[in-house]
C-alpha cells in the first residue's frame, strides 16, 4: 500500500519560509504566496497538506489563521502545525479548517494536558516527536525530555499517529532518519509520518520500503528546489 506524500508549506508573517539552523527564510518559489503553493500541490494531487505557523511555533501566539482557513477552502485535507502546546491553540486550528493539528514537542512537558487531548480529540491530534538522538528537542519553545522515557509513558495511550522530525535535518536535504523513523514505528506501534531531510524521490522510496506503520512523509524544501510532487508522489509505492 503507498504511504502518504504530504506536502508542508512553512508561514511566517504571512509568507511562505523555510526554517534554517539561523532561523526563517523568505521562500521565493510560488511568489512567497502559501495559498498559490496549497493550490498548485492539490492541483498536483495532493490530498493532504501540512500548513506550518512558524510565527507561532516562535512566539505562542497564532498569526497565520487566516491562510490555515484560506488553505482549507481548498477542500483539501489539511494537518495544521507550529509549536502547539494547548488544547485552546488545537480548537483555534480545527476550527480555522484543520482535520488534524499536531500538538508539538514542546508540550510533552505537561503530562496531563497531552494526556486529556489525546482521549478527548483523538484522531484530530497527532503527536510531534522531534528527536536529536536520544532526545527530544523542540524547535520552537519547549524543554528538552528524554525520548525512551518519554515514550514510555506515551506507550498506554491512544495516540492516533505521531509525527517524527530528526531535528538536525530540518531544510538540511541530508536524507531522512531511516533508523529513528523504523524505530519509533516498531516499538510503538503508532502510526508514523516521517519529517526532515528529504531530498529526493529514492528517499521517498526509502520510507515506503520501511513498511509497517510507517503512514506517510512529509516534504517541504525539496519540493521547492527541484523534486516534483509527481515525482515523489510515484515513489511512495
């Protein structure tokens, strides 16, 4: 069965970025403009997005709830991300459009909160794991946790699926985790969307050849330096 190509569209004041180990850059591909990059992935064939605010994965407040409503409209499936901590900032995307939000690393400090959205908002929540070897880093704000303790804990609950970002190869094209990616996918059990370092449809078909729960990747600076969404799209089995 071919697992999902996601295509992720990173906003920041508005625009489309990338994130960098110095922070955003502008994006000059589709004009900077996310709702141009959202139409042209679904007109691509593209039945998911993954729509970024980077704005609030920085600061804790959301700034980009418009473009995330705008993107929706697109009658396209839409999983919303950026720094998510609390069950307020989940309402905030779903009802802007999103079908899924992914509540970030940095809210795996506060055991209770992320035990209650999971029971209560199930397959509408995913779980950000963005590992840098044997720990969890977040990106944007957050405290750095243990992942096999961490895990641990998660194990019992009903997480719907978890999205893994190998932090250190975020916009770097240096290829996916393949180890961290199986890994996470064995020994929980959970589905598994891959994030970080894909370049290339081989690395596509290197996900896809992981099998087991392993649902999908998500791409964002390749797609806009060179790998065509049909491209990847082919590639994922």
């Amino acid at each position: 069965m071919p697992i999902e190509v996601i295509p992720a569209i990173d906003v920041a004041g508005g625009r489309l970025v990338r994130m960098s180990a110095d922070g955003t850059v502008p994006l000059d591909a589709f004009g900077g403009d996310p709702l141009a990059a959202a139409r042209s992935f679904v007109e691509a064939g593209a039945e998911r997005l993954h729509v970024v605010d980077v704005d609030q994965a920085t600061t804790g407040r959301a700034a980009n709830l418009e473009i995330l409503r705008a993107i929706a409209a697109l009658d396209v499936s839409v999983q919303a991300s950026g720094g998510v901590t609390s069950a307020t900032q989940v309402e905030a995307m779903l009802e802007a459009g999103a079908d899924r939000v992914v509540v970030g690393s940095g809210a795996l400090a506060f055991r209770a909160a992320v035990e209650t959205m999971v029971h209560d908002l199930g397959e509408r929540v995913a779980l950000g794991i963005e590992a840098d070897g044997p720990t969890i880093r977040p990106r944007g704000r957050g405290t750095e946790l243990p992942l096999w303790d961490t895990l641990q804990w998660l194990g019992p609950l009903p997480v719907s699926r978890y999205v893994f970002t190998e932090v250190g190869r975020v916009s770097t094209m240096a290829g996916p985790d393949l180890d961290g990616i199986w890994a996470l996918a064995t020994h929980t059990g959970r589905l598994v969307l891959a994030s970080g370092g894909i370049r290339s449809a081989d690395d596509v078909r290197a996900v896809a050849a992981l099998g087991g729960s392993v649902e999908g990747v998500v791409i964002g600076r390749a797609l806009s330096e060179g790998l065509s969404f049909a491209d990847a799209l082919a590639a994922a089995g």
